[in-house]
C-alpha cells in the first residue's frame, strides 16, 4: 500500500528551518509543508506591504529555500508554504529571482483567490451579509477601514498545483491543516466523499502545523519539560500516511524533543473548541473516537478520525484601521518598586486627562508582577520583596498626535517622580494598529475565483 512522509515546516513567521533540513536529510519525507501565516501575521504583511507593494509575503521564504531547495531537490522533495500572505505573486517572483540567479530548475506554483478586499460590494450585493461572526456587527462600521480581508481556502486547489508537476507551492491563506492534507489528496486521490480518510489527513495536518510544539516543545505536563530531551536540536514531527488513512507521527532520528502519546495529545487540542466539531474547508473532523497509540520509540500511532460534510461557509478574516498606539515602558528598583510603578501609570493616566488627550483605552502592565496573570497576580507578601518593575505603558487613540506625544509624558518624571525612575526606553513613534475582522462567507462565492499558475524556471 502507497505510503508517504510529510514533514512538518516552520510554525510561524520567523520560525526555524534547521530541523527541516534534519527533516529532508534523515527523516525520508517526500513533503515539507510549511505554515508562515496567523491572523497576526497578516496584519504585520499589511505593514510591510504600505510600506513596498512588492512586499506582503513572508520573508524567510527567501533565506530559507536558499538553504534547504538544493538538499530537496537532489532528494525529491516538494515544498506547500502558505508563505505568500498578502502578495503570493510577489513570493513567487522573489523565488524566481533567487533560483534564476543559482542557475536552479523548478516548477514554482502559486495559488490566489483568498484575497477578497476588491470584492467586498461585490459580495454584499450577492447577499453575503460579513457581519461580525462573534458580535454580529455589520461590516459597515469598518468598510472605510479595510486594508485587506483574505478568506481562508482548503486543500484541493494546492494538490491541483501537485497534479500538474509543481515542485513549490506558493498559497496565501489557507487552512492550516490543508497545507499538509494537500499532498494525500494528490498522491492518493481521496474523493471529496472519503470523509474518515479526510478526517485523518486533517488530523495529520494539525498535528504538524506547529513545529516543534508537536515534539515537545512547550509541553506543559509539570516538570516533564525539563525531561525533554536537546531542544537546541528539537526534530519537528512527520506524518507517515497511508492510502487508507493509517497514520503515524514521528520524527528524523538523532533529533531532540519527544514523539509519544502525552506530546501529541498535547498538540491534539491545542487550538480546539470543539472536539467534536473542529471545522476546516475540507471536512468537519469530530476527534471524539481518536485513539493514540505508542508504537515504539518517537512514534505514536493515530487511528479513529470521523469526518462530516464539508462546511457551507468560508472562514473571512478582514483588518481594518484601528487607531495608533503611543507605547513607552520604565523601570523602577528597590525599595518600593511596585508602588513607584503604580505612582507613576496614575500620574501619566492624570496627564492624558489633564491634556484632554483622546484615547480609547490605555494598557498598564508591571513586569515582574501581573504581565501574565494580570488581575489575579497574587500581590507581593512586601514591597520589598520586589527587586525591580519595570512599568509598560501604553495608549490607543485614533489621533495619531496623540500616540507621538504619549511617550513625551513620561522624561520629567525622571527628576520630578518618585525615586530612582531608571531605564527610560525613550519616545517611541506612533504605530498604526490594525484590527480583525473575522466572517463567514458562501463558498460557492469564492471557489470559482481561485486560480492556479504553475511557472517553470529553467
């Protein structure tokens, strides 16, 4: 029976790629399959993209085929990177330029049709409401806002780029877990009514989107993290496929981070809500009969995958303008840390309303306090028992006058507060922030607008 080995990529933007090289060089993979983008991430593409339109992708696209693309190719190996955010022409030009100018031969795929923002009126007036999907809110009360809204795309139009020879595929947004379920799709065939072997691809695709999380990576079992073995080495998991869905995960021998059942398991519900109903474009998979198995040393076996009938609806996810941010952070010693921190966020929380400084909402957190537990920090037994605060603040306003001025509140303090004001990080610019706008959408809106162009560079 055909069986295939999918290797698990970067995890995020600026993720590593050496384990992937481990991947390619000792773990028998015929597939990297790499996810770049978050909802952030797109956000942080926007940026880039204001500020050069040739930008908007992810860029370590760039340094890190440099690397690994002449390892694959003397192997075999094809690449899926959802890498190319907001611009995947502009991905795809850039690796045409670098493999061009190695003398390098590939065929290079990209696949659009996620980028939506040129039709939103188009489909308004198809009768596609794109409220709010949390809140309700009409999309109206940011129309005038959007920068970019991209809808989330599954599996089938990736394994097309497959079937027509492509060595790297280059996608903007799509699901996760379609990057990885793309490859069975071409090598196996699996119908659109195979709904259990779908099922188990999505599995598979889940487990591997994180990188090194599926390894062991951020375990979280009590003291087990520091039994983890060599994370300067961590492996990131592969998914072993099988034509019939049998699936394993494991990892390139020699690599650091575990494969059993308790780092899988973790990795499993990560991101979930619903067990039983974990929604993709492909097929609704339901992990409520999933079973994990051990089968030896880093390798766990994954069996029970239910599938239901596709989604109706599309995941959109739209950013908008969303005013500026003025941001300055401070550092206090001992004795009396915390309540120096605390003097001074009231005296720059005063000055905003003294000034009549617009803002919507000002953040304050105490580093070393309450940055992560926020509200239920337990207070310090004594102030003294505090070394050092370091105090961040910052505003968000729609007048970007505000936002430059807010860290101009904060240097005087530092011979007329409370003492000793030490560490002052300086007057940082305004940075433009930009919200998100997640929806749903028809898919039959959306599919016949896809598009896929396979390029061969000589």
């Amino acid at each position: 029976m055909k069986t295939i080995r999918i290797a698990s990529g970067l995890g995020f933007y600026g993720d590593a790629w050496a384990p992937i090289r481990a991947a390619i060089e000792h773990g028998d993979v015929q597939y990297v399959c790499s996810d770049h983008l978050a909802e952030l991430t797109l956000a942080i593409l926007q940026k880039d993209r204001q500020r050069d339109p040739s930008t908007g992708y992810a860029k370590d696209l760039i340094p890190m085929l440099a690397e690994l693309w002449p390892l694959a190719a003397a192997r075999g190996v094809r690449f899926v990177l959802n890498a190319g955010g907001l611009n995947p022409q502009g991905a795809r030009d850039a690796l045409v330029q670098l493999f061009k100018k190695r003398g390098w031969q590939a065929k290079i795929a990209v696949v659009t049709g996620d980028a939506v923002l040129d039709r939103i009126d188009a489909l308004q007036q198809s009768g596609e409401s794109l409220a709010h999907m949390d809140n309700g809110q009409p999309i109206d009360t940011v129309r005038e806002q959007l920068v970019f809204a991209n809808v989330y795309l599954g599996a089938r139009p990736i394994a097309q780029a497959l079937d027509q020879g492509a060595d790297i595929v280059i996608t903007g947004r799509v699901a996760d877990a379609a990057l990885f379920l793309a490859p069975m799709l071409h090598e196996f065939g699996w119908r659109s009514d195979e709904l259990d072997k779908l099922a188990q691809g999505i599995v598979a695709g889940h487990l591997l989107e994180c990188s090194g999380q599926g390894a062991g990576g951020n375990f979280g079992s009590a003291g087990a993290w520091q039994r983890m073995p060599d994370f300067a080495h961590i492996g990131y998991p592969i998914a072993e496929v099988s034509e019939d869905g049998r699936l394993f995960i494991t990892k390139a021998p020699g690599t650091g981070g575990r494969i059993h059942f308790h780092t899988v398991r973790q990795q499993l519900l990560y991101e979930v809500h619903n067990p039983h109903r974990y929604v993709t474009p492909d097929v609704v998979l339901d992990m409520g009969e999933l079973e994990l198995r051990d089968a030896g040393p880093d390798r766990v076996e994954v069996v029970g995958a239910k599938g239901h009938r596709a989604p109706e609806k599309l995941k959109l996810v739209a950013g908008y303008q969303n005013g500026w941010m003025g941001h300055a952070v401070v550092g206090f010693s001992w004795p009396d840390a915390l309540s120096k921190a605390r003097a001074v966020a009231d005296n720059i929380q005063q000055q905003l309303r003294d000034k009549q400084m617009p803002h919507d909402e000002v953040c304050v957190e105490f580093l070393g306090h309450n940055v992560f537990l926020g509200p239920h920090a337990s207070p310090p037994a004594s102030e003294d028992d505090i070394n050092e605060i370091w105090l961040r603040m910052a505003v968000r306003t729609p007048d970007k006058r505000v936002a430059d001025g807010f860290g101009r509140l904060f240097p005087w303090l530092a011979l007329s507060g409370p003492p000793y004001m030490g560490g002052f990080h300086g007057i940082e610019p305004a940075s433009q922030l930009l919200g998100l706008w997640p929806s749903l959408v028809r898919r039959e809106t959306i599919e016949p607008h896809i598009v896929v162009d396979v390029q061969e560079v000589a």
